[in-house]
C-alpha cells in the first residue's frame, strides 16, 4: 500500500485563492443564512407593538413565537427527505434498467 505525504493546509490554501466560483457559492450561502434568520428577528422588534395593538399579554404570545420556530424545523425535516427521495428513485430505476439490459442482451 502506498503512503501518502501529509499536506499542510495553511500552505494549500495560500497556494490556492479561491475563485469566482467560490466566491459566487460563499456569497450566495451568506444571503441564504441572512435571509433566514430574518424572520426571527423581524418579529422580536415587532412583537412589543403587536402586543400593545392586540391588547395580549407576553405569555398569550409566547407560545405563537414558538409555534414559528417548531414550523421551521419541521418544515426543514419533511423538506430534506423530499428532496432525497429523487435521487433514491433515479439510483434504482438506473439499476433495474441496466438489470433488463443484461438479462435480455443474451437472449439477441
């Protein structure tokens, strides 16, 4: 077996700058990470006039605040095992696909 040398990364990386690529994918994640917990703070800055405008105490509201959060998470759960549920489906139709083939490539 092989050995490999061991790389260092500060050396790596100084070698290697990112490019526009990166920078476009840095870019783009940081306006998705702001945009998230947008939301979140939009309504702690609201939330003492909707209290004062509804005429509800700090506890009524409480448990609404929460129910957003609790939202998103689930919402995050169900979305994440949908989004994997393609690639699942694709993968076998591939390789029952490729099964067929074989099977039927004697019989020519």
């Amino acid at each position: 077996m092989q050995s490999s040398n061991p790389i260092d990364v500060r050396v790596f990386l100084d070698e290697h700058p990112f490019s526009c690529f990166q920078w476009l994918v840095f870019a783009l994640c940081f306006v998705v990470v702001l945009l998230d917990g947008f939301d979140t703070a939009a309504i702690g800055f609201v939330a003492p006039s909707l209290l004062k405008e509804w005429g509800v105490e700090k506890s009524a509201l409480g448990p609404v605040l929460s129910a957003a959060l609790f939202g998103l998470a689930a919402g995050a759960l169900w979305t994440a095992r949908r989004s994997y549920w393609p690639q699942v489906h694709a993968g076998r139709f591939c390789a029952g696909f490729r099964r067929s083939l074989l099977r039927i490539g004697p019989l020519r």
